[in-house]
C-alpha cells in the first residue's frame, strides 16, 4: 500500500525545519584540519583580542578577533601574504607581514596595509619615544611616528649583521630604550642583542656564539631575553647583561617572553622529550613551572577581560585565569 502525504502534513514538516532552524544556534565554522593554522601573534586592546596565523593548507595569512577569548570572528585573510606577530600600541593594532607588510587597525575589525619599503619578512614590532619600530629578516628596520607612513633603516651595525645573515626575531621598548634580538640563520646559529634610543642607530651589547636569541620583553623595570639551550640574561638599562636561570634543563628550547598583568611568561620545549612548558614569574628572577604540554607550544601571550590567552601553532590556543592552570582550545569562528 503506498502511502501518501497531505499537503496539511507537508506544511506541517516544513514548519518544523523552519523552527529548528530558526532556533538552534549557528555554528562558528571549524578548521578544515586542526593542523591548518599556527597562531603566530595575539594582542589585547579596546576590549579585543586580535590573534594571528598562517594557513598553511590554503596558504593564508589570518586575523581573528575576540571580546572574550571564546567566540572568534574572523577578520583578515591574506592568500599569499603570512601575518607575524601582533601588538596593540598607541592605542593601534599593528601587525607584521611578509615582504615589507604592516597591518594597522584601531579597533581589530578594520585593516589597511601598509609597506615600509623592504622586501624582508618582518617579525616583531613596538613603540616607544612617539615611534612606532618594527624588525624582521635580515635585520630588517622600519620605523613610523604614526603607524602609517614608514621608513626602513640600515645603518651601518644592521647592513653588517645581514651581511653575516643574522635575522631579528623580537622587539621591545623600556626606559628610554629598544632593544631587538636575533639569531644568526645559519650554522652556528650564534645570537646578537642590539640596543637603540632611537630606532635608528643601533649598538650590539652582546653576542652569544652558539646561543640564539629568540625573544625580549619589558617588565618591571627590566629587560629579559631568551634563547635556545636555556639563554636567559637580564639588564636594567639595555647595555649591561646578567644570566639567570629560569630551569636547570640546559637543554630546553626558549621560544617567546611576554609580561602580562605583572607576570612574565615564558614558552619552552624540550627536545628531549617533545614537551613545552610554560614558566611564569613575577619578579624576573624567581621562576615556576606553570604548565606542560606534550603536543604544542606558544608563540605569544596576551591578558585582557580577566583572563591570559596563550597562542600556538596546530590551530591551538590555551586559556588560564591565573597564569598557573592552562586549557587548551582549538579554534572555531564566525565569518
């Protein structure tokens, strides 16, 4: 016997789907793999998370915003062209790009593109002394006083350093002062530290044979770099350098220093045992292991809206409300 249906029965259905549809949530849209993406920056400012990324699936370069750290919106996609890392400075989002590129953004939602006349990649920017600096490859340097119009600057000590292919990785500003960090790209991999009151002219206060430098950060009143094979050293001015010791694994893998909400961290892997950690402190000199995660680490750290925000590659980002207890998220977002 076959069975048939009214139009009474069809409309009802139909109401149905229709109600269904109107009342359940719609969805973020999910990574097509959960190893498209490596999170390379993340910035708090304006009541916005900004975080960054390469897809390299698709071969994209991505910015996500966030007023909570759980629902993203995605705001920026690059095809070709990678984003570094982000910061939020002089009241502006600015992030680094490949091939001379500068994002900027007041409120994270609108972007514009900038270039500031190299065609290195850049890494790392910030701002101090009413300029805007940021560094790349091949010690690439471009400075702006409003966020903008941009210069790039080769004094005599960067053309050198490029010449013997060391590349600047991070950037910070303090007490009157930039200081920039570097690694030489080929063997033996030795690391420089380069010190600015300008933005222009630059002096190397160190360089460490055999011992890259991967990151730098301002915080309470001091400067603190990190590298690779447990490089860690200190200076108040910017000049004059102290080790310190952050583990006792002479091994462990620095990768990037924030200070956030009066708390220094610090990501770390061991290549021994594959895992990275993340270490915090409060004073610069005193150091706890705060977590440890045998699958990603993180590439920056950002506090805003009472929590930090830790980005990291494998489309992973990890969430802690006191710095100590992480948790580990996979991005979803919102056209």
């Amino acid at each position: 016997m076959t069975k048939s249906f009214s139009a009474k029965s069809v409309i009802s259905v139909l109401g149905i789907l229709v109600f269904l549809l109107i009342a359940s949530p719609v969805p973020g849209k999910a990574l097509e793999s959960w190893d498209d993406i490596s999170f390379t920056g993340i910035a708090y400012g304006n009541n916005t998370f900004v975080m960054t990324g390469w897809d390299s699936t698709n071969e994209v370069g991505c910015i996500f915003t966030s007023s909570d750290g759980n629902d993203w919106t995605a705001r920026e996609k690059t095809p070709g062209l990678g984003i570094g890392e982000v910061a939020y400075k002089n009241n502006t989002f600015i992030a680094t790009g490949w091939d001379g590129t500068i994002f900027i953004s007041t409120d994270g939602v609108r972007w514009s593109k900038e270039k500031c006349g190299t065609p290195k990649d850049l890494r790392s920017v910030t701002y101090g002394n009413g300029t805007f600096v940021t560094v790349g490859e091949f010690c690439a340097v471009c400075t702006s006083t409003d966020g903008k119009n941009w210069e790039e600057q080769k004094s005599i000590i960067t053309r050198a350093l490029a010449l013997m292919s060391f590349s600047l990785r991070d950037i910070a500003y303090g007490n009157n002062t930039f200081v920039a960090v570097g690694v030489m790209t080929k063997y033996p991999n030795h690391g420089v530290i380069l010190t600015s009151l300008d933005g222009i002219t630059w002096l190397p206060t160190l360089i460490l044979p055999f011992y890259p430098i991967q990151g730098v950060v301002y915080g309470n009143n001091q400067f603190i770099v990190v590298g690779d094979e447990n490089t860690v050293r200190s200076s108040l001015d910017g000049y004059n350098w102290t080790g310190i010791q952050i583990t006792s694994n002479n091994k462990m893998r620095f990768r990037t220093i924030d200070y956030e909400n009066n708390i220094f961290l610090v990501s770390g892997s061991d290549p021994i045992n594959e895992c990275s950690y993340i270490f915090i402190s409060s004073d610069g000199e005193n150091w706890s292991v705060a977590s440890a995660d045998c699958y990603a680490g993180i590439y920056a750290f950002a506090y805003g809206n009472g929590i930090f925000i830790g980005a990291g590659p494998g489309s992973y980002y990890y969430t802690s409300t006191d710095g100590y207890y992480w948790e580990r998220h996979s991005l979803t977002w919102k056209e």
